[in-house]
C-alpha cells in the first residue's frame, strides 16, 4: 500500500447545545521538522502540539520527523478545549501509514472522533460530552459513529444509542480501525443513579399557612413567587422545598437539562430526572446568571431548566443581574449574542424570590424586640433596587412574620394538619395533569389567546377582577399573570371555572406585589382592599 502523507479525520466542536462538524486535514511534507496547528484554535486547542506528541510515542507509535500541518476546517469557527486531541493524533498515524486498513477510508469517513489526550496516550473526559452525544444522535446520518473518552461512558448512559463508542485510550482507537475490533458502547443507567426522594419535609416548617399555600400554588402553575418579611422567618426554607413538589422529569426532559450541566461538567446522576433547585449567592454577575464567558458557557437560569430558581436577599444582587432576567422569564430562554458567537440556551424556570422590608429586616414587624431604624429614604432606595418590569413579573407574592412561641413548641401548622410532603406532592401533580391534559402546557405559560379561551371567569369573579383593577391600575401583564394565577387555583380546587373565591385569593396574592414596593408601612397579613 502506497503511503499516504495527507488525511482528513472527522471530529466535533459544540456551540450552546450544538454539535458542528469540525474535518481535521493532515498533512505531513518534507522540510525541517514542524508541528503547526491552523483553522481558529484557542491555546488550549494550540497546546494539543505537545499532548498528541507524547501521546503518540508513549503508545508506541512513531513521530513523524516532517513538516506536519493540521487544519481545523471550518477556518472561520472558533476551536476549544482539547476535545480535537483524538482527532490530530489520529490523522497524524494515518497520514504516516502508521494505521493501514484495507477499509481505512471508508472507516475514517464513519468515525467521528472527539476526546482529550492525557500524556500516556489514554483518553480524559471531555466537557459537553452529553450535549454532544445528544445533538450528534438528532444529525440525519445514521451510519456515522460518534467515538468518545470511555471516562464519559456514565454520564452518557441514560442515551443508550448504538451509534456511541467509547474508548480508554488512543491505542484502542487505532486498534479499531485496523482490525474493525469493537469499542466499548453504552452501559444501562444503573438503578442506584436515580435519587429515592427528596430528604427535605415540610414538617420541618412551623406555621407560616398563607405562605405554604403561595408555594403549593406556584409549584401547582410554574409560577413565580416572591416572599417577604424579616429575617429567619423560613424564606429559604420554604423555596428549597417548592422544588420537592414538582413531579419528576421526563426522560426528554432530563436529558435537556443533563445537556446543559454538561457543558460545565456537572452532570449530577444521583439526581436524574429531579428538577433543579439553584440558589446563587447574591454577588453574583448578570454573567453568572444568564451565562456568558469566552467560549460561551450556560448561566444559573440554564442550570435551573424545569427546576427552581432561588434569588435570596433579592435586592442586594446587582442591578444589572436583576434587570437581565427579564426577557428570559417572558420568553423562556435566553440569547447571548457576542461579536463572533450566538447562541440560545433554554430557561424555563420558575423564580422565587426572597427579601426583607428593609437593609435592617424589622420595618413594621410586629412583635419584634428589635427596632428598625431605617430612615424612610433609606427604605425607598432599598425597594426601588427592584424595578416596576421586574415586579411586574412576579405572578404573586406572600408576607411572612416571625412565628410564634406556640407554633415553634407546638405540632405542626400545615393548611390542613393531615397533610404530608407526599400529599401535597400528589395534589400538584393532579393539579398540572388538570392543566396538561386540558391545554398541553401550564397555566403560568398559556398565551393570551388560549388564556382567553381557557380561563373562563363566571360573572361574579369577572365583575370582582374588574373592579380591582380599575382601583389599582394593574398593567395588562399583571392582569394576565392573575388570571393564570386564578386558573391555577382553580385546578389546584378541583374547580372546572374560576369562581370568586379563587379570584379573591388571586387578587390578594397579586395586590402583594404592588405592597413591596410601596413605601408605606409594612404589613405581611395585608389583604386586598376591595371596593364595596
């Protein structure tokens, strides 16, 4: 066989959740011994020099003394990481005829490799192997196989696709290709990856009824809530357990977000198919929220797909951060645009916030041994950090006070003493199936279209919802938002038509809102006030 000094290896690089084809062009010519590495490659991309160098002599391979030139085709396209490792050190052995196969071309067209090459020649996972894996298995060709470090082999059994190999070192690549030997493929999912049950009960909450009920109906709609009141009333409590509410996720839907956490390494197994809780500290950036980075990476909105998203201490986040998330909760995912990248990463996540009336946490609490002595300027400048369009995406919001000596020595203070975690876990997902068998969505993501013809109010609660917003001048995003809200309540009821009493408790939750930001006295037990 006549030797070959030219080849081309496929190979992948990922944008947001997308594969792209990545042709690796080899060429080795004579002239002084070069190694150079072309086609947009960042420096981790450039080091590969060095890693396939080693690699390649440490298994037993020969490197070629030649003018080498690799090509990362498209020229265009940015390259990072050392997921091209693999890929280089194949193209050198087989532009050297140090791999030689009847078939080779043919094997070579049909392979896909991607991993990182430690010295030793074995093969390190890469990041975003999930997201590859998933995206590489919905491209057209089916008879392409997409070859992987063996260290990503777990993370990527819940996909469980022929299509997939998986390799310990770059030995056994070369290997494959001149015997046809078969790599390793995927393993099942082991039973004990899937986590029994969340370990947070909200038995461990005492009193606090108006708002266990607000996080039963936010986690029955997928709305989002914001709680208010002092310090170590259960705020935090109570939002790390509205994500033990939620029903499990789908397969589909747990492989979306498996594909997100993957681009940052952190696929967590022993939590599949549960829904995400994130809870950001409140330093951090409107990078670390929406995502962002060189290349770009998923922010905590992404991370918190179909979960929870928690901002506690809501108006000590930077502005910036704040303000940012507001077209990712209308729109449900987020675009981060750059000079030479693009990308969508989804976001549909439910917001829950948490803050205190003032800097000091006592204004207007009753009860309290501690005074506040906050200034009023010093109130308003601490509420006016959350903008009116922020705001006005809160679907509802619920006062909380300190509970009472009683409650905390007493049985616990469910709305309904009987109710368990695992009831109430049961009446949500009775509550969304009501919604998903009837409109194929949630209540907190019907259009206004279907919200008109799904949310039939009777007269009486029409008339009520009239009369409240004429009084308090609700925006039509708010109006819509208590709707839905309604709607929810309704299903969480058992109710087929929004009646007064579930449009009274919407308005209440709503009315809420406006009380946050007004720079009146605090009071959490405040109801709407009502014309006659």
């Amino acid at each position: 066989m006549a030797q070959m000094s030219f080849s081309i290896v496929q190979s992948r690089a990922i944008a947001a959740l997308t594969p792209l084809p990545v042709s690796v062009e080899t060429d080795l010519s004579n002239g002084l011994p070069q190694f150079s590495i072309v086609g947009l490659p960042d420096t981790a991309v450039r080091e590969a020099k060095e890693r396939v160098r080693s690699a390649i002599l440490n298994s037993g391979f020969e490197f070629p003394s030649r003018r080498i030139t690799v090509n990362l085709a498209p020229a265009d396209l940015p390259k990072d990481s050392g997921r091209f490792d693999l890929a280089i050190a194949i193209g050198i052995l087989t532009a050297s005829s140090q791999i030689q196969s009847t078939h080779l071309p043919q094997r070579l067209a049909s392979l896909i490799f991607v991993g990182e090459l430690w010295l030793t020649g074995s093969l390190l996972p890469i990041r975003g192997a999930f997201a590859m894996a998933a995206g590489f298995l919905q491209e057209p060709s089916a008879e392409s196989e997409l070859v992987l470090p063996l260290a990503n082999q777990k993370e990527i059994s819940a996909i469980g696709s022929k299509r997939l190999a998986f390799a310990p070192s770059l030995r056994e690549v070369a290997a494959h290709l001149v015997s046809q030997a078969p790599l390793i493929g995927c393993k099942p999912m082991p039973a004990d990856s899937v986590a029994a049950g969340p370990a947070m009960d909200w038995s461990e909450i005492r009193g606090q009824s108006a708002a266990k009920r607000a996080a039963i109906i936010a986690a029955a709609g997928g709305h989002n809530l914001l709680m208010f009141g002092p310090p170590g009333v259960g705020k935090s409590m109570i939002a790390a357990r509205i994500a033990t509410l939620l029903p499990s996720l789908s397969h589909a839907q747990a492989c979306e977000l498996a594909a997100i956490q993957s681009l940052l390494g952190a696929i967590d197994l022993q939590r599949w198919q549960r829904p995400p809780y994130r809870s950001p500290h409140h330093s951090a950036s409107s990078r670390a929220l929406i995502g962002g980075g060189q290349p770009l990476r998923p922010g905590e909105i992404s991370l918190a797909h179909h979960g929870v998203l928690f901002l506690d201490e809501l108006p000590e986040f930077p502005r910036d951060a704040l303000e940012s998330l507001r077209e990712p909760l209308e729109r449900h995912e987020v675009e981060i645009a750059r000079v030479r990248d693009r990308v969508c990463f989804p976001a549909n996540f439910m917001l829950i916030g948490a803050m205190n009336p003032c800097p000091c946490g006592y204004f207007g609490v009753r009860h309290a041994r501690k005074i506040c002595r906050c200034s009023p300027d010093r109130i308003l400048r601490y509420r006016s950090r959350l903008s009116g369009p922020l705001m006005d995406r809160f679907d509802m919001a619920v006062g909380m006070e300190a509970p009472t000596a009683q409650q905390l020595a007493g049985p616990e203070a469910m709305p309904t003493p009987e109710l368990t975690s695992q009831i109430l876990r049961d009446q949500v997902a009775q509550a969304r199936g009501r919604q998903l068998g009837r409109q194929s969505c949630l209540n907190s993501r019907l259009g206004v279209r279907a919200l008109q013809m799904q949310a039939e109010c009777d007269p009486q609660a029409k008339q009520l919802l009239m009369q409240a917003a004429g009084r308090w001048g609700w925006s039509a995003r708010s109006w819509h938002r208590l709707i839905r809200v309604a709607r929810t309540i309704a299903d969480y009821d058992g109710e087929d038509q929004i009646k007064v009493p579930q449009i009274a408790e919407a308005i209440e939750l709503r009315r809420a809102v406006d009380v946050v930001a007004e720079p009146e006295d605090f009071e959490p037990a405040r109801s709407a006030q009502l014309p006659a």
